[in-house]
C-alpha cells in the first residue's frame, strides 16, 4: 500500500517537472556530474553490445583505404572533430557533449579489436541526442571502414601530412570539367 | 483539404527537403571543393625518415603521382616528362599549378628509391 502510494507520488512530480518547463534545455547548461556518469554508462554499454559481433577487416593498414577515409574525414567529419592544427571550432566548441578531438590519441581505453568496432558502430549509427550523426545512412560498410582506418592513422599526422591525403585526387576532379 | 491533410504535407515536403540535400553523396559529389594535394610540401619533408612500408607515406606518394600525371598516369615516358617540366616554368598558371609539383613528387620518388 505505502509503495504504492509512493511510486503514484513518483510518476506525478516526473509527470509536474517535465512540463513545468524548469528542466535547463540550453547545450551551454551542463548536466548534474551524476547524470553525465549515468549517461556515459548507458552509452558504452549500449555500444559495447551492439558492436560485440563486428569484426575489422584485416586490411585496415592500407594506402587506398587512408585516402577514401582521408577524404571523406576532411569534407565530413573535421569540423567537429578538427584536424592536425585545428584546435577548436564553432561546433567543436558549442556541441554538447563536445565532439572529441579525433587527432589525440585514444578517449577511450580499449583493446585494438574492440575500439575498431566500437568507431565502426558510432560512425554507422551515430549517438542520439549528440549531434554524431548515423552515416551508415549514406555510406556503405567499405567507405566507414576506411574512415575508421583513417582514424587509426590521424593522431599521427602532422598538417602537411593530413593536407595531402585527405585531398580530393585532382585526377579525378578534371574529369569533371 | 482538412487541417491535418495540410500539416502532414508541409512536414512531408520539409523532410524531403531536408533528405535530398543531405543526402548520400557518392565521391564524386564533393568535387567541387576539390582541393590539390600540396606536393611542394612534401620536398622539405626529412627524406631520412620517409619509410614507403608505412601506408601513410604510401599514400602521399599515390596523391603525389597521381596530380603528377593528371590524367595521363605515370606510365607515357619521356612525353609526360617534358610535359611535367613545361608545366613546371608556367607555375603561375592558378589552373594548372597543380602540374607544378610534379617534378617534385619524382624527386623524391627518386631519392627514396636511392636508401
């Protein structure tokens, strides 16, 4: 009876607060520490499972796959994620969650295969409510795959380096004339 | 047409909206900000630490060559040479000062062959 009445009470002050509009909705608001911890459990377990099955291919060190991946990083992704030399921009600064800074090394510390499919998955699905898109939508699996070994690779590059490879061929662009 | 007949096709023609430009884009697509590979940079790089087993510089070479070639791939010999060299005494031509890099990229080609 007492729990009862007590879950009832629950449901309405949830049900009162969502719409007494007092929730801060601005991205410049940050959460309560406990409700980021919560959130970050929440997404890397969801992750953790969902991408438990993907596995890399073996060829991911190759030159043909950085430049896919280089370019579609360059045109798609490095204005959140910045790039060698870049160290913040208008999204990068006013996301909330922040984009990570793809060009420093591993956020998140994992074991090789499992961050592969971990970047594979978040690149191909996105993550709601933070501005990462789901690219799966638009690309096939090869395209992400060669973005996710350009990840591997980008800490490494210096500006000149990231210049190059992730320029569009201008082979191919003069047959567009 | 009743009310909701019209709200549904507003937020129908919006998302399509949305969805066509946003849409998947192949390669191709982003021509149009296509930008050259700075080659010319490549020449101050340390040459002693170029290792062409590592699929970054393996890379580089490929984007060097490639704008190198410029369409004719690197396979017309002594034609495409003088054509690099040309190219190279024109450098102010904005169009075409990709061509430019080419006698660099082959220099280093050349002097990574060496090691």
């Amino acid at each position: 009876m007492r729990t009862g009445i007590f879950i009832a009470l629950a449901f309405v002050a949830t049900g009162v607060f969502i719409f007494s509009g007092l929730y801060p909705m601005g991205a410049d608001t940050p959460h309560f520490r406990v409700t980021t911890w919560a959130l970050e459990i929440l997404r890397e377990r969801s992750i953790a499972r969902a991408s438990s099955e993907i596995k890399a291919p073996t060829d991911l060190d190759s030159a043909d796959r950085l430049l896919s991946g280089g370019a579609d990083y360059n045109d798609m992704c490095a204005g959140c994620h910045l790039s060698p030399g870049v160290e913040s921009s208008d999204l990068s600064m006013g996301l909330y969650p922040a984009p990570p800074n793809l060009t420093n090394h591993a956020h998140v510390e994992l074991d090789s295969s499992v961050t592969l499919a971990r970047s594979f998955w978040i690149i191909k699905h996105g993550v709601k409510m933070s501005g990462m898109p789901a690219w799966g939508r638009g690309h096939d699996d090869e395209r992400i795959w060669n973005m996710v070994a350009f990840l591997e690779r980008l800490p490494d590059l210096n500006p000149v380096q990231y210049q190059i490879l992730t320029a569009r061929a201008p082979m191919q662009s003069e047959e567009t004339h | 047409m009743n009310l909701v007949t019209k709200i549904a096709t507003a937020l129908g023609a919006t998302t399509l909206l949305i969805s066509l430009s946003s849409n998947a884009h192949e390669a191709s697509e982003h021509m149009k900000d296509a930008q050259s590979p700075d080659c010319a940079a490549m020449a101050e790089m340390d040459h002693e630490k170029m290792d062409m087993n590592d699929p970054v510089m393996a890379a580089m070479m490929k984007q060097c060559m490639a704008s190198d070639a410029h369409g004719e791939v690197a396979t017309t010999g002594d034609a495409h040479q003088e054509h690099a060299h040309e190219a190279a005494s024109t450098d102010s031509d904005a169009e075409h000062n990709h061509e430019a890099a080419a006698p660099v990229a082959a220099a280093v080609v050349e002097e990574v062959h060496q090691h």
